[in-house]
C-alpha cells in the first residue's frame, strides 16, 4: 500500500466558510464562447461581458469571485507540483486537446474578477495548439486559465492525488466544487440579468 505523502498544508475547508456553497440552478455552464476567435472577437467579447456586467449586484459579483480566487488559490500548489512531476515527459499532454476553450463563464469571472485577461481564446483557429502551451508548461496563471485547465486531473495526476492524505484529498475535492457551484451561480446570474 502507498504510504501517504505527510504535509503541512492550511485546508480551509475543514472549517466552515465564510461563504456558503450557492444553490445551483443548472448543472453545466454554457459553451458559448467556446470555439476558435480571433484576437479582435475575443476584445470585442471580453468588452461586451464586461458592459454586461454592469449593474449587476457588485457584492454578489465579488463574493462569486472571492470564493473561487480562494479554492483556485488552495488547489494551484498540488496541481503546480502534479505537472512538475509528469508534464514534462508527458507524450500526450492535455493541452493539446483540440476542445480546449474559454468559455462563457471562464470569461464572465476573468472580466468580473480585475485580473488581466489574456490576449486570446486558446487557439485562433480549430486545428491550432493551445496558443498558452510552452516548453515549460503553461504560460497563464491557474487563475486565468480555462476551468478545464484548473481541475483536470490525467491518469498520472490521479495518482499523484491518491498519495495525498485524506484530509488533503477531501480538502481539494471540496474546493473544486466550490469552484463550481460559484461558477455556475454567476453564470445564472449574469444570464438572468438584464444588461
């Protein structure tokens, strides 16, 4: 049997937090947006989410937000160490996925959350690569990426993840579905608003 890994890790879901998991209206989050754009659509998108989020409850709008920076911030560690052990050798990285995209949500909380968005869709056209991929990995921060991009755990991750204690597997499970339920949450928020 694997030994489980021992860490000191801060789990901010052993404790109860500040802010509650929404009740999700719909289960999955729109595919609009998530296909191939050229630089000037993906402007003009990012621009027409943001008009659209005007007038929009701002602290709802940042609870959202806050909520899902936190776990993304809790998960990016082991991820970051995931890929550091196994990317690099990795004969079919998942970046090469040709259904790898920003979607609507993704681009409602890059917009809502202040951080700088990047400067494109992953690909410009459908038979491209990721435009983000490098010899080191990927060249966005965990919280700029595609949700897909933040959770996706390969055969090779999974293992990886199953060396964690516990605690620390629950701990990220629960952060990834925090992530979620936020996300759709603003997603049906900013659907039903009307700007």
């Amino acid at each position: 049997m694997t030994q489980r890994r021992r860490r000191e890790h801060s789990l901010p879901f052993q404790k109860p937090m500040s802010v509650t998991t929404p009740a999700v209206h719909h289960l999955e989050e729109s595919s609009l947006y998530r296909h191939p754009m050229s630089d000037a659509k993906w402007a003009a998108t990012l621009k027409k989410v943001s008009s659209n989020l005007e007038g929009m409850d701002s602290d709802r709008v940042r609870c959202h937000v806050n909520a899902i920076l936190k776990s993304i911030e809790f998960v990016d560690g082991f991820m970051e160490r995931y890929c550091s052990l196994t990317c690099a050798a990795c004969e079919d990285p998942c970046c090469h996925g040709k259904k790898i995209f920003f979607n609507q949500a993704d681009i409602i909380f890059l917009v809502s959350s202040g951080l700088p968005a990047p400067p494109g869709q992953t690909r410009s056209q459908s038979d491209g690569m990721c435009r983000y991929l490098s010899a080191n990995g990927c060249e966005l921060s965990r919280k700029t990426r595609p949700y897909v991009c933040v959770w996706f755990l390969c055969e090779t991750h999974m293992s990886h993840f199953l060396e964690e204690e516990i605690p620390v597997q629950k701990a990220m499970l629960k952060a990834f579905e925090q992530i979620r339920a936020h996300r759709l949450s603003l997603e049906a928020e900013y659907q039903t608003h009307p700007g």
